[in-house]
C-alpha cells in the first residue's frame, strides 16, 4: 500500500519533470560508455600492444567518473530541491494526518529510488547498445580484419554506473529531505507563499546604475580575456593560462549580472511604442535574467567548455588516418644474417611473402682531418621555388623547417622501388643528375605546396653538385614503424647512396606477410601468429600493427574522453537552464493566469513564452558562442598539429552542427513543457 | 422594456459540477438584467452560488444551460478567440488580490490590457494620466507593485479595469484584502467614476460597507436569486441603505455570522 503510494508519486514526478527525468537517463547512458571503455574491443586489442599507455588511461577514467558524478550530484540537488519546495504543502499535509517524520522521509526516498530504478532501466539498454554501435564503428573505421568485433557486456561499468547513480541520488535527496523533515508542519504548508513572496522581492531594487557598471566592466573583462588568450596562450605559460582563466570567468558572471539592467532599460525605450505581449515578454526575460545570473553564467561556462571538448575529441577523431597506406607488415633491424636466417626457418616461411632491405641514412659527411661535419647539402633551390608560392602559415613552416635542415635523410632508390613492387606500384626512374623527394604522409599540411613547387624541377645542391628534383613528391611509407617519420627526405640512385652510406650497424629489412595467410585468417590474427614466433627469435624489431595502434590509442582517448565530457557539459549546462527557465515559469503562473484574463488568447501567451524561451536560452548561447570562438582559436595556435587548419574549419563546422542540432532539440524540448503548462492554465479553470 | 437599453442579460443560467451521484448544482436558474450606468452588489453567504455566478459572467466559466448576453451577444458561448476579444477590453476585471504582474511597474500594468488588444492610441497617455488622476496612483507609476501598500495596488488594478473603457467591470470582493480605510477609498472612487463616467460596475462582495455604495443589491442562495434592494434615490442615505442590507444579511440562512 505505501509502495504504491510511491509507485504513483513517482509516476507524477516522471510527469511532470521530464526534462530532469531525460537528463538522468542520457548520463547514464553516458555513463556507461565511458566506463565500459576498457572492455570495448578496440581498447582490448591496443592492450595488447599498447598496455602501459592503456593503463594509464583507464586509470584517468575513475577521474572522469568522479567529475561527471559532481555534476549530477549538482543537478540532482538542485532539480529535486526546487521539486521538494514545489510539493511541501502536500508534505505538510501528510504530517498534518499524522504521517511520521521518518515515514515521510522513507517516502521521498524511496520515490527517488524507484525513479532512479526505473531511469537505469531505460538507460542501460540503451547504454549497452550504444557502445555495441561505437564498437562496430570503430572496428569498421580501422578496417574490417584488424580488429574482431565481439558483443561484450562491461561488467564493471555496469555496475559501477548502478551505484554511482544511485548512491549519488541518494545523498543528495537525503540532504534534501533531512532539511525537509526538520521542519513544522506549519512551515510546509505555508511554503509556497513565502516562496512566492521572495520572488516578489526581486534584488533589482539595487541601483541600476550600479549593475549597468557591472555590465561594462563584464564586457572589458571578457574581452581583456579573448585578447591575451589570442596574444599569449600559444606561450604555454600556465601562469597566464590561469590569468586568463580568472579573467574570462570573472567577466562571464559580471556581464551576466548586469545584462538584467540592460533588459529593463531596453524595455523602458521600447516599451511605450509597444503592442501585444512585448513589456509581458520582455520583464519575465529580466526577471529571469536578474535572478538567475549565476545558472546562467555557470551554464555559458559550461557551454563554451563543451564546444572546446568537441572541437578537439571531433578534430583528433577525423584528422588522424588511421588507414593510411601499409607498406611493409614487419621492419626489422639489427643483423643481416641473423635475420634472414630467422625469416628463412622452416617456422616462418610459410607466412613471409617476401623481405627486402630498406636502405635508409643521414646525408652526412665527416672530415676526420677537420674533426667537424662538412656542410654537403642545402635545400636552397626548392626554397626559392617554395617561396614563389602565396603566402601562407604552411608555406612560412615549410620554409623555416627547409633553411634548417641541411643533413637530410637519404632512401636508396633500389630500396624504394622494392617497397613500391611489394605494393604493386610501378618503379621511379630517375634521369640522370636526377633526385626525388620523399616526405611522410604525416606531413600533409606541406605537400600541397610542396607539389607545387617540384613542378619547376628546382635544383638541391649536394656535395657542391647540383641534382634536379623530380617533378613527383613521393609519400608511402618506407617502414612499417610509424614512429619513424620523415619529414623531407632524398630518393637517390644506388651509386649516390652508396657513397654517404658507409655505416654497419643501420641495417633495416622490410617484410611483407603472405596474401593467402591474411585472407584466411585476417590481418591481426596473422600478426599475432608472426610476433609469437619472432618474439622468441630475440630479434629488434616493430610492425605496422603496432605503430598504427600507437597512433589508434591517442586518437581513441583522445576523442573518446573529450567527447564524452563535452555531452556531460553540454547536458548539464542545458538542463539546468531548461529547469530554471520551467520552475519560474511555474512560479509564475498567476501571472499567466492574469494576463489571459486581460485577454490574452492562450495561442499569444505560448508564443510569448517560446520567445521568452529563445532569448533566454539564445543571451546565453550567444556569450558561450563568442568565447568558443576565441577559446578553439587560440587553441589552434596552440596546438597546430592535432588540429591543422585544413580540416579545423570542417572540424568547427562539424561541432556547431552537433551544437546546434542539441541546442535545438532541448529549446524545443523546453518550448513543448512551457505550452503544456499554459494549456493546463485554461483548463484548469 | 428595449433590448437594446440592457447591458447585460443573464437568462435562466443553470450550473452543474460532477456527474451523476456527485452532482451538484451551484446555480440554478438565475434571470437578471443590468442596465447600463448601474453599479450592482451581489451578495450571499459562502457557497451560494455568487462566484460561480460571477465567473460565468466573466467567462471563465460556462453555464451548463441558459444564456448570458452583454450588449444583445451571447458570451457564454464564445470560444478562444472570440473570447479573448471581450476579455480585458469589453469586460474589465477587479480581482480580490488585486493580481498585478509583479515584474511590471504600475504604468505598465495599467496599460496592458491595450498593448494585448493591439489599441495603443494617442490617447493613451492621456486617458492614464486621467486615470492615474482620478485613483491618486501619480506618485507610484514607475514603481514595482512590491514598493506599494496594498490600497495603491488595487487602485492601480482599477485603473488597469478601465483603461480600455469597457462596457462593464466585473469586481470580484475588491475590498476583501484592503483594510478599513485603503476599502472606503476604493469604494468612494469607484462609485466616483461609476456616477461621473457612467461606467457600469458589478461586484460580488461580503462586506456591507462596500456593498452600500451601489445602486442596486441581489442576494443570492442555494443558486437562486432570493431577495433584491434599490437604493431609493432621491433621499436615502448610504447609512440608511447600509442599515437595510444588514437586515436582509440577518435573514439570510440564519444571520450574518456566516458570511463573515
């Protein structure tokens, strides 16, 4: 009988706090996936190649979890403490009947337990299979074969999401009723007119002149901000990091708390030229404004963190190749003899295609007579045929990077045409006095310019000889070891090589995995078997999978981690102001009820309130708007390389589609309640 | 007598809550007219019927059966829109408690009910400086209603009841929050406008005191119209009148002591 007595409050919760009732669902959905990282496939796989670094990620996860459980906690508290106030003259009642304290305290907790039962219901399913999808999709994205895709439940996730959530409610709601039962029956039920009369007495009596200069010194403050993080945050200097920091905070919550003023002096000007439901319109923005400048600087914050989260979690997830071309499967180095004899057992045999050396080394010649290196080699040619080209933040970088680099890597021709024939890719012939350049596909951000300039067949000058260039730039990889890159390196005839090359101990061998192997039994399957068996063989050596999963992990944990705080932040910041915005509303209903009677059909007063409804959600977008841009343009310049300016404006465009499709769907959302409830104004009377 | 010399015709207005068992009727056949100029009480002790009668008027309500006409139409069966019209520019309204938007200052609470009705004339200022004139409200214009006594307010929301001239004010107990002294100046002000201005006014109220101020009273109970007092005029005072109204309140279900 008391269990369905919850069962029916808690319905009427549901009901009526739909949008609080959403939010608990998604961050548990959220939730799990984060928590459930280190049993996805991917993640198991680049255990086994990547174990530290995992490690260390995984254990920055209970971190995650601990700042993502706050934030509920915050929400919790705040969603159910503004309910609680909503229902204290029911609760009155019930003491009034002779409900006991303790009864009425297990009431409200076990309301909350069977909401937060009935929200991990719902949430979990979708949770499991949410992360099933991000599974697939990564396996798909890294290549079908490389990875297995297995369906797996996370345990531990699971349950660690179970207690979370609602160990965190109940906290919460405890702090929540504790306060509620301590107090008289009277208090209660007279509750809600105090609560009706505070809003009567709103803070705005304060001089305006006050507040207007709050709102200036706001403004300068956010700017002052934007400006040094444009001018100094590229330095790295955490000082300044912090001073900006404290700046931009500082300025947020000032400009939110004089933009009240600025409303009211707006509708002033405005008002008496006015028609319809604009003065209505325009004072329940104020109010809205004045009293909840805090929310509303603290979800901006919130939402300027967010898009900083997704514009990088989306720049590392879309700009790092993962596919890129596979050359050679295993690079060996060490001794010629001992590894062929390995490669060449009747153990490994059956799984080697073919194997050839990769000769690679420093264009560099040592006068023992001088004891110093001769200066043998200058790019200078290309320069000038780079710098004929527009101006550009790549080409500056290019050149700076040419004018230095006067020892160069050199790739024996013979060397390269092998891996090119292991590719089936058809061989360089070089003329004579004839060169060709090589340069890592990491390094695509220069390649543009870089082709174009080989067009004009620039010279490089080497050894007091002058070489053309070819009028191709080569980029496949010469080694399966992905960290080992080159940046701007020679393709020479043998004969040429030969003569800088006078090392022992550099001796590289490329091997390539027989095709039929890898039909059958896929590309990480085959490789398992190989490193098995070389494993024991003693020598030095890396493989693609390897060095790509390297590079997978940083892109995975990357993305994967701001991502996901990027939606907390996000759904955090929404709700609150969602709930803000509904609870006044609520509070406020009389005055609804007012103007309808003044004659205001019910179609105006949801129209009015959907505008209310913009302009509030729109002042705070706008200002975390402003300061994304400045925040994601500093951190381009922070960080050039994970997020190149190429693909940074698709990468921007991206994150604002998903912003605004979110923001969107909560306005929505939030306009859908505000209708329901001024629907519920005409037919209650 | 001509149709067109009624204001307001209520005709046999029946009202029913619940269904079946539960049923309960709250009006039952009330027939009255108001002619216009008039300022008219209703009375009645609690659960008479007087709100229900005076929410139907003022539209919020629906009558189960018959029909109320104001200016030979019938209200009681208008819906959305054309209700919205007659609200706040044709029906004025006086609330018990006062119901001010609290986030708009007085100036802009008076003028409301024209900004909604889309009639923002260049009279406009004039007519609320009258007003304001007429209500002794100059002072507080540009306040919030939390900066004004309780007097000031439902001053305040009388102006904001005529603002658009309507053919009729519906007051629903207006001295009910006011004390002794802020209730005599209400009344004085709206029997004020209602002799000079020739404003028709209908107000449902306990209080005798308020009640003495009008032209003409009708007692209400059980849902029917029971009794009905006119001012003699020329010659009674407003101590005579008010004297008769306590006499019929003693006879009403037993005494005054259940009204109050």
């Amino acid at each position: 009988m008391f269990f369905d007595f919850i069962k029916r409050n808690s319905r009427k919760i549901r009901k009526e706090n739909g949008v609080y009732f959403g939010a608990l669902i998604i961050s548990i959905i959220a939730f799990y996936i984060i928590l459930s990282l280190g049993e996805q496939d991917v993640m198991a796989y680049l255990k086994t190649v990547e174990s530290n670094a995992v490690n260390r990620l995984l254990l920055m996860i209970p971190m995650l979890y601990a700042v993502s459980l706050f934030f509920v906690f915050f929400l919790v508290y705040f969603a159910n403490n503004y309910q609680v106030k909503l229902r204290s003259h029911e609760f009155g009642l019930y003491l009034m009947m002779g409900m006991k304290r303790s009864r009425l305290f297990l009431m409200i907790m076990g309301e909350t337990l069977w909401n937060g039962a009935i929200a991990l219901m719902i949430g979990i399913p979708i949770g499991v299979f949410l992360t099933e999808l991000i599974s697939l999709i990564t396996s798909r994205l890294i290549g079908i074969g490389i990875i297995g895709y297995q369906y797996s439940i996370s345990w531990a996730g699971l349950g660690l999401t179970v207690v979370g959530f609602i160990v965190v409610q109940l906290i919460a709601m405890s702090f929540i009723s504790l306060k509620l039962t301590r107090k008289e029956p009277v208090d209660l039920l007279d509750d809600q007119k105090e609560e009706s009369q505070r809003v009567l007495n709103p803070i705005w009596s304060i001089v305006s002149l006050m507040t207007g200069a709050v709102l200036l010194l706001g403004t300068i403050f956010l700017c002052t901000a934007y400006g040094l993080a444009i001018l100094y945050l590229r330095n790295l200097d955490y000082r300044m990091f912090a001073l900006i920091i404290i700046v931009g905070i500082v300025g947020t919550f000032m400009l939110f708390r004089g933009l009240g003023s600025l409303i009211g002096a707006w509708i002033k000007r405005k008002g008496k030229s006015s028609a319809g439901l604009f003065i209505f319109t325009g004072r329940q923005l104020q109010e809205n404004v004045l009293n909840q400048w805090a929310s509303l600087a603290i979800s901006s914050l919130l939402i300027v963190m967010s898009m900083v989260c997704f514009v990088y979690g989306i720049s590392t997830a879309l700009n790092n190749d993962l596919t890129s071309s596979k050359t050679a499967d295993f690079t060996f180095s060490g001794s010629e003899k001992e590894i062929i004899s390995v490669l060449t057992s009747d153990e490994l045999e059956p799984y080697v295609k073919e194997y050839y050396e990769m000769k690679l080394g420093y264009l560099w010649r040592f006068d023992p007579e001088e004891n110093e290196w001769l200066d043998t080699f200058s790019w200078s040619g290309l320069s000038e045929s780079v710098s004929k080209e527009v101006y550009s933040k790549e080409k500056e970088n290019l050149l700076s990077e040419l004018t230095t680099d006067n020892r160069p890597y050199l790739i024996s021709l013979s060397s390269y045409n092998d891996m090119l024939r292991s590719v089936n890719k058809p061989p360089i012939e070089l003329g004579s006095d004839e060169v060709a350049m090589y340069s890592d596909e990491e390094f695509t951000y220069s390649h543009d310019i870089l082709r174009e300039a080989l067009q004009s067949k620039p010279y490089v000058n080497i050894v007091g000889n002058q070489y053309s260039l070819s009028s191709t730039l080569y980029t496949l990889n010469v080694v399966a070891d992905r960290a080992i890159t080159l940046s701007y390196a020679l393709i020479v005839p043998d004969d040429l090589y030969d003569t800088f090359d006078d090392r022992e101990d550099s001796y590289l061998l490329n091997m390539v995995l027989d095709d039929a192997l890898i039909e059958e039994k896929g590309l990480m399957q085959a490789m398992y078997e190989v490193d098995g068996l070389l494993n024991a063989s003693g020598l030095d050596y890396e493989s693609y999978l390897s060095s790509m999963g390297r590079k997978l992990f940083f892109t995975v944990a990357g993305s994967y981690t701001t991502i996901y705080l990027g939606i907390m932040f996000l759904i955090i910041a929404n709700t609150v102001m969602g709930l803000k915005f509904l609870m006044q509303q609520k509070s406020t209903r009389h005055r609804y009820f007012t103007v309808a009677m003044l004659g205001a059909s019910v179609e105006s007063l949801c129209m009015s309130a959907r505008v209310q409804i913009w302009l509030y959600f729109g002042l705070v977008i706008l200002v975390a708007l402003i300061s994304s841009i400045f925040g994601i343009w500093s951190m381009v310049d922070t960080f050039p390389n994970s997020i190149s300016l190429n693909n940074g404006i698709g990468t921007v465009v991206i994150s604002l589609a998903v912003f605004i499709i979110i923001e969107i769907c909560y306005i929505l959302m939030i306009q859908r309640k505000s209708d329901e409830e001024i629907k519920k104004l005409k037919q209650a009377r | 007598m001509n149709i067109s010399n009624k204001l307001l015709q209520v005709k046999g207005v029946h009202k029913t809550y619940g269904e079946g068992q539960s049923e309960t009727s709250a009006l039952k056949g009330v027939t009255f007219d108001v002619l216009p100029g008039e300022f008219l009480g209703i009375m009645g002790v609690s659960g008479s019927g007087k709100t229900t009668l005076l929410n139907c008027i003022a539209t919020m309500l629906k009558p189960t059966s018959g029909e109320i006409l104001l200016e030979g139409q019938s209200i009681s069966s208008f819906k959305g829109s054309q209700l919205a019209k007659y609200r706040g520019s044709r029906i004025g309204y006086l609330f018990q408690e006062f119901e001010l938007l609290d986030n708009l200052i007085a100036r802009e609470n008076i003028v409301l009910p024209l900004s909604i009705h889309k009639e923002n004339s260049k009279n406009q200022e004039l007519q609320l400086q009258n007003l304001a004139k007429q209500f002794d409200i100059e002072d507080v214009l540009e306040k919030f209603p939390y900066q004004m006594s309780g007097g000031q307010k439902q001053r305040v929301a009388a102006a904001r009841a005529l603002i658009s001239n309507p053919s009729i004010v519906l007051a629903d107990e207006p001295t009910g929050a006011l004390d002794t002294k802020n209730a005599k100046v209400l009344m004085e002000k709206l029997s004020f406008v209602n002799q000079r201005n020739e404003t028709t006014i209908l107000m449902v109220t306990h209080d005798a005191n308020a009640a003495s101020y009008c032209s003409r009273i009708l007692f209400i109970q059980d849902g029917v119209i029971f009794h009905e007092l006119r001012k003699k005029v020329p010659g009674e005072t407003q101590n005579a009148f008010y004297e008769r109204i306590l006499t019929v309140l003693a006879q009403l279900g037993g005494g005054s002591r259940h009204v109050l």
